[in-house]
C-alpha cells in the first residue's frame, strides 16, 4: 500500500468527498486563509453532511510554531472531547500543517490527520511526506515526528492568489525538487515560470516528493536528497532571527540562497563543473528569487553543526554534480 496519499483536485469543494469516511474531524486553521479559504471549506463540508466538530484558528510565523501553539491546539482538542477516532485538519501553510500535524500525532499517543496546504511551498513539500513539528529556541524543527497524514488535498487553485513573497518563497521549493528529481522539467520551471503552467508544476513537483518519500519514509539516505539548500537556509534563517539588519528572511527564500551556496561548494569539492554555481544564480534570479546571502559560508558553519541533520559534528550536505544529479557527502 502506498505511504503517501496525495489527493489532487481543481476544486476545493472535492474535500468534503475525502473527509466523508471520518467520524470525527476537528479543523485547525491559519487565521490568514479563513474568509477566502477556511470559511468557503466548511461550507462545503456542512453541505455534504462531514462530521465537523470543531475549528480553531490559528496565528502563524516562525516564533509561534513552538510547543506552546502545539499545546495550545491539544488543550482545545481536549475541550472539544476529541478521542481517538478525531481526525485533524489542518488548512494552510507549512506551518500549519506541521503545527497541527505534530499536536495530532501526539494527542492521546497518535490521533489521525490531513493535510490541505494553501501555499505553493506546503503544496509542493511541507504538506507531503509526514515531517510534523514545531522549532526550539529559535532552531528550525528541533521537536517532531515523521507520520503520514492520512492525505494532503492539493488544489493548486488556493495558490494563485499568494502575494509575491509567498508565492516565490514556494517557487524556490518547487525548482529544489526539479534539480534534484527532474532536470527538464527544471529547465521549463526557469525559463516559463508562467501561470499557465503552474498547476503541472505543482502535480510534478508533489508526484517527485511523494515518490521519494516512498522509498525512505524516515530520511534514512533517499529523502535526505529533499535537503538540497537546506542546511545553509536554516542557519540563514535563525541569523535573520537574530539580526537587527536582515530580520526575517523567509524559510523558501533562504532555501534559494541555500542552493546557490550549496551549487557553489559542489564547485569547491570538485563535484559540480566549473560556473555551475553561476549558472544556478542566474536561473534563480531570472524566477525573481533573491540569491545573495547576507552571511558568508563561514560565518553560517557554526549554526549548520547545530542542524539535526548533523552526525558526530560532521553535516550531510546535499550536493549537486549537475541539475537532475544530486548526491550526499559528509563533510
Ligand atoms: N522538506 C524535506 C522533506 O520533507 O524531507
């Protein structure tokens, strides 16, 4: 059977079609999508008789998701007298579904959940795969657990209607996908990033994850290819938490200046040939994205030993030897 459920539609309606089999289902939202999203969802679902019990919205950015938020959603699940049979819901960004996704997997030893991610990057990663959890002091994802939800409902729809930051910070995720899985498609994502398009890109983008996921649930050597960029992008991400000149530098735009310095140490390890760094900048910035980090690989080093992703002091970088070929080397 497969691991991954992924339910793709043009309409947002269809969700309640995919609920109807749980008898209990408590929805847990991003505040930010609940008139145009949430509010329409539920609708949908009364229509069609779901067994909704509850829905509670929530504030998300990176200081929230934290164990308090997480506790926060297991108290009020515990006041709705959800039990064992609850599924929860979770409706909008990575942060969302990571956030309830963790409250659901240990509320009461593991109840059931799903995902419907109203972003591009949720649609193309975050939402897919079973990665739950929420950060520690400032530390990206530092508390967690790896359970599938029972499906993530994916209506590319939800995403046309992103502001530009949001929508290119998921950009990045969706052409990290194509350089690791699908090195035409990457070139079509670079050179037409049109809207036309998108809905295929994102079917693509998701079918690559679930794919790999597949193969290594539990990032034991395949999924960890999926980190591409990432160990730069998330000591570029707790830097701009820390600095008064870059705050805030979101998790897909950190992951475009991740890839680039990651392109750029392929090139130092002899892996990728030479200007395949430079190529990659151009590519990334031709989508709008910005590539330059603020920080410099040495000054990034020490945060990137703290990564969870680090063994023995030594990190598992992703590296590139080309678009479509990328490897694993401890360094
Ligand atoms: N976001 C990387 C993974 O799901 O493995």
């Amino acid at each position: 059977m497969a691991v991954v459920n992924i339910i793709q539609s043009d309409t947002l309606a269809d969700i309640s079609q995919a609920l109807k089999k749980y008898p209990s289902v408590f929805v847990v939202s991003d505040r930010k999508v609940r008139d145009f999203i949430t509010e329409p969802l539920l609708e949908y679902c009364a229509e069609a008789g779901t067994a909704l019990r509850a829905v509670m919205y929530i504030r998300t950015s990176e200081r929230r998701k934290s164990l308090r938020t997480v506790q926060k959603i297991q108290r009020w699940l515990v006041e709705c007298g959800a039990d064992r049979d609850a599924l929860v819901l979770a409706v909008g960004g990575g942060i969302t579904t990571d956030l309830a996704g963790y409250a659901a997997c240990t509320y009461k030893r593991g109840v059931r959940y799903a995902n419907v991610p109203t972003t591009l990057l949720a649609q193309v990663d975050a939402a897919i795969g079973g990665k739950t959890g929420c950060n520690i002091g400032g530390y990206k994802n530092m508390s967690g657990v790896i359970k599938q939800p029972e499906f993530t409902f994916i209506c590319p729809d939800l995403v046309r209607s992103l502001s530009w930051d949001v929508f290119s910070a998921g950009y990045a995720e969706l052409l990290k996908t194509f350089i690791i899985g699908d090195a035409k498609l990457y070139r079509e994502a670079v050179e037409d990033a049109e809207f036309a398009k998108l809905g295929m890109f994102i079917r693509k983008a998701a079918q690559i994850k679930a794919g790999i996921v597949e193969k290594d649930q539990f990032e034991g050597g395949e999924r960890r290819k999926l980190n591409l960029g990432h160990s730069f992008a998330h000591a570029i991400e707790y830097k701009s938490g820390h600095s008064l000149f870059h705050r805030g530098i979101s998790h897909g735009h950190a992951v475009a200046m991740g890839l680039v310095m990651a392109a750029e140490l392929s090139e130092k390890e002899g892996l990728a040939p030479k200007g395949f760094a430079a190529m990659l900048r151009e590519d990334l910035q031709k989508t709008g994205l910005p590539v330059d980090c603020p920080w410099t690989a040495q000054e990034l080093a020490g945060i990137i030993q703290t990564d969870k992703k680090a063994e023995n002091g030594r990190v598992n970088y992703v590296l590139m030897e080309d678009i479509g070929k990328v490897v694993i080397k401890k360094l």
